[in-house]
C-alpha cells in the first residue's frame, strides 16, 4: 500500500523502523520484509505482531469515534450538542494532522520511540479520553435507545467474545442485533472493549499464548487498566508499544538493514553459497596442481579460470551478502529462491554500488589466483 509521503518526497537515506512499520517504505525495506525477517531470523515475530494488533486497536478506536460522530449527527442535527462537536472537531483535527505528520516525518531522525510520531498529539489525547469518559457507555443522550435501560453498558468485569473481524479492520461482520451497535456505524464499542482483552489475554498475561517479555511495571499498569478499570482506550499500550518500538528499533533494525538495503540475499541462501563456494574452491585448486605437475600447457590451464570465478563468486557474495548480478538487474530475496523487485531508490542505488565493488574484488582475486597457477612452470612427477 503506498502513501501519499512517497509521492510527495523521495529518501535520500535509508528509511528508519517508524517508516517501515507505517508502510512508507517499498521492497526490499518494506513491512512484509521486516515480518520475514523477524520471524526467519530473529524468531521474534510476537514482538512484530503485538506492535500491528495495538496500532489496529488504535485504528478501530478511530473508526468508532468517526462512526459514532456520524450517528450523532444524522439523529440529531438540530441539537449541534457540544459532545458531537468535541467528537467533529477531533475528527477534522486527525485529518488535517495526518499530512502535517507524513510531511515532518522523513525529517526527524533523532527520535527514539513512536508516542513522538503517533500518540502524544492533542487529537490522539481527545480521542482516549473521549473514550475513558464514555468507557460504559457511548453517548447516550444522543443515540436512539437513550431512554432505556443502558444498552450499551458494559461492565469492566464482563468479557466480550472476541469476534474474527476486529482485528482485521472488516468489522462489518457485527451482529445486527448487537446491543452495543451504534447507528450509522460497523464498529461497536464491545469490538474495542474485545480488542483490548485480546491483545492483553494474547500477549501479555504470563502463560498466555504468544507472550512477549516486558517490564513487570508495564504489565502491571496494562493489566489493571483493563481488567479493574475497565479501559480500553489507546493509550493503555502506550507505554509497552514504546518499549517494544524501542526493542525492535535497538536489537532487530539494524541487522534488517544490513540484510535488506546493504545485501539482497537471506541466510539459508548465503549457507548454500558457502558450501557451494568452497567445494567449488577446493576443485579448482585440486585440478590446478593435477594440470601442474602433469605438466599441462598453459593454453589448457586457462579453463581453470571458470572454476576459480564460480568458487570467488560465491564465496563473496556469502561474505558481503550480496549477489552483485542479482542486484545489478534489481532483484532481491525474500525467502530463498524467491526473488522480488528492488523499487525503493535508494536501496537500489546503494546495491548497484556495492554489486559493482564486489565484482571487482571477484575479479581481482580470480585474477590473481588464475595468474598463479596458470604462469607457474609445470613439471611432471
């Protein structure tokens, strides 16, 4: 999915982690890569799929509050109450700030957690205590149904079955004859409630099926919040998203770049090479002494040029993991023998570069090795 940021402005850098996980970036630094590359490589992938499921919680947040907007103005336009203007003017304000967000964010490099880019702004703080205000209920004066018994309550204590939709933003598929359905809109307040107990019952809680290692405090905080509280705003992950941010930002980033943007070839691709290039090797220098001390000419010795370069290649391309004709035709490994095309342009012209050095080290180095036992007097024994 591509964002207006790439439109209006190209990197001249490598992206950051912020830009990848926010899908501005393209292959082979987008988000589908940093996936493989947690769950192949640093086997972490939990840490990955906690930091989508909060952001999706956030969306959804943002999708009820845009709803239920909606539903407060088509049932009563003539009232122009202040809740449906607090909750419009939120509305606009995440609209307009979504540019000014895009715009600021290929420019500041030095931040290191992701509430600078995405939480800590006036219409995300509105929107969670918009939501801790209304935590049982969701504007009842305004919505049809207000004078019965509570509708929509929901106690903290009681537990919403999470349904397949609410994590995949398709929450379409509620039940006509939800309670807690506000009218005018798909998302409901027990699909937030819902999302925020699975990802606590998911990640968090210890034993739980995908669990991920955070502070005790964080966890503490997260789960009192939710279970006696009875919130389920965004900002109660704030403080585990940044952690986990700054996990992956510390421990998993920088060996992604190094994998992605500076090599285009994975780990059981870069093995295959190894093996390949020292047997490869070993041949070469084994046939080189037969042809010398069998005293071949050096007219036939030449052939011993095609094993050496095949050997170099490969075992260059392991050391720098790279594959130089690969990158000079644009093309780089997600999985091993499962190419895609390079089309972030700065990578593509960081891999050119460093295709055309090592094709000149395999040349030099086959150059050189070719030269020795080519030149060198044959004697027969």
């Amino acid at each position: 999915m591509s964002s207006p940021s790439n439109s209006r402005f190209e990197r001249n850098r490598l992206p950051n982690l912020w830009e990848v996980l926010s899908r501005t970036t393209r292959a082979p630094v987008d988000l589908y890569s940093f996936y493989i590359y947690m769950r192949d490589t640093q086997r972490a992938v939990d840490y990955l799929d906690f930091w989508l499921d909060v952001s999706q919680h956030m969306s959804l947040c943002r999708h009820y509050v845009r709803g239920l907007r909606r539903s407060v103005l088509v049932d009563t336009p003539e009232m122009g109450s202040k809740r449906s203007s607090a909750v419009l003017r939120d509305e606009q304000a995440m609209q307009q700030s979504q540019y000014h967000n895009d715009f600021f964010r290929d420019r500041d490099d030095s931040v290191a957690g992701p509430s600078t880019y995405e939480r800590k702004t006036t219409n995300d703080q509105r929107l969670s205590a918009f939501l801790r205000e209304n935590g049982t209920r969701h504007s009842p004066t305004n919505s049809r149904g207000s004078n019965q018994e509570s509708p929509n309550e929901h106690t903290p204590g009681s537990e919403a079955p999470p349904r397949p939709s609410f994590m995949t933003g398709s929450a379409s598929n509620s039940p006509a004859n939800d309670s807690s359905q506000s009218p005018g809109t798909s998302v409901a307040r027990a699909d937030i409630r819902a999302s925020a107990e699975k990802i606590l019952y998911t990640y968090l809680l210890a034993g739980s099926e995908r669990e991920i290692i955070l502070p005790v405090g964080i966890l503490d905080d997260i789960t009192t919040a939710i279970e006696r509280d009875g919130r389920d705003d965004p900002e109660v992950f704030d403080a585990a998203k940044d952690y986990v941010f700054q996990a992956m930002e510390r421990d998993a980033f920088p060996g992604f770049l190094r994998q992605k943007a500076l090599g285009n070839i994975v780990h059981p691709s870069m093995l295959l090479r190894l093996i390949i290039g020292l047997v490869t090797l070993f041949a070469a220098l084994w046939t080189a002494f037969i042809l010398i001390f069998l005293d071949y000419s050096r007219k036939t010795r030449c052939w011993l040029i095609l094993p050496f370069t095949v050997g170099i290649y490969f075992l260059v391309s392991h050391q720098y993991m790279l594959d130089p004709i690969l990158a000079l035709l644009g093309f780089s490994e997600y999985t091993i023998m499962d190419f895609q095309r390079v089309k972030e342009p700065f990578v593509r012209r960081l891999l050119n570069k460093r295709a055309v050095m090592c094709l000149g080290v395999i040349f030099l180095v086959t150059a050189a090795l070719c030269l020795i036992f080519i030149l060198v007097p044959g004697k027969r024994l």
